[in-house]
C-alpha cells in the first residue's frame, strides 16, 4: 500500500465542505484540504439527481484513511457520502514529506 494517498469527498454546500476540511487539518488527520465547486449527476433513491456540491482533495496518510472515513462520516450531512482514497504511486519527495511531517 502506499504511504501516502488522496482522499476524495464531495459535500453539498461550501460551508459543510470548509468544516470537513478544517477539521480534518486541525486534527491532523490531514495536512491540506483543497475545494472545488462542481456540478454533480448521480442515481440516488430510483432517480436521476443534479446536484451543485463541493469536491475536496484530502493530502494525507494513507494509515489514516479509516479514521478520515469515521470522521467525516459524523460530520456530513449526507446518508452516503462520496469518501473514496486513492493512493499517490510518486510525487515530490518534499511534498510527500510535508505531508507526513503535517498528520499524526
């Protein structure tokens, strides 16, 4: 597995995505949390949805993955909410570092 990964969440709103983020980096469960607006289509209970929600790429440890699901699962407002890693195969050893030094 690798050491380090990118942990997906879309939110529904700006302000829910800000709280997820910062309390993820503030518990050190990450070392950066960056939003994007975006367009959403999706099935969701026999139909088709659009939904206008906010995507957040989690920096963090891959160990930590489990405990980011928990987490995030207390804090949003979805019944099912899109948190999905995916793992960093390279990148700047620098940077993977920061990452490392910046989460418990």
């Amino acid at each position: 597995m690798a050491a380090y990964c990118l942990v997906y969440i879309t939110a529904g709103s700006e302000a829910e995505a800000e709280k997820i983020g910062d309390t993820l980096v503030r518990e050190r469960l990450a070392a950066c949390a960056s939003r994007h607006p975006i367009r959403s289509t999706f099935w969701w209970q026999g139909r088709v949805d659009r939904e206008d929600e906010v995507a957040l790429w989690v920096k963090t440890r891959s160990s930590l993955v489990d405990a980011i699901i928990t987490r995030v699962k207390e804090l949003h407002s979805y019944q099912v909410p899109c948190i999905v890693a995916l793992p960093i195969a390279a990148g700047n050893p620098d940077f993977l570092g920061w990452i490392g030094d910046s989460t418990r």
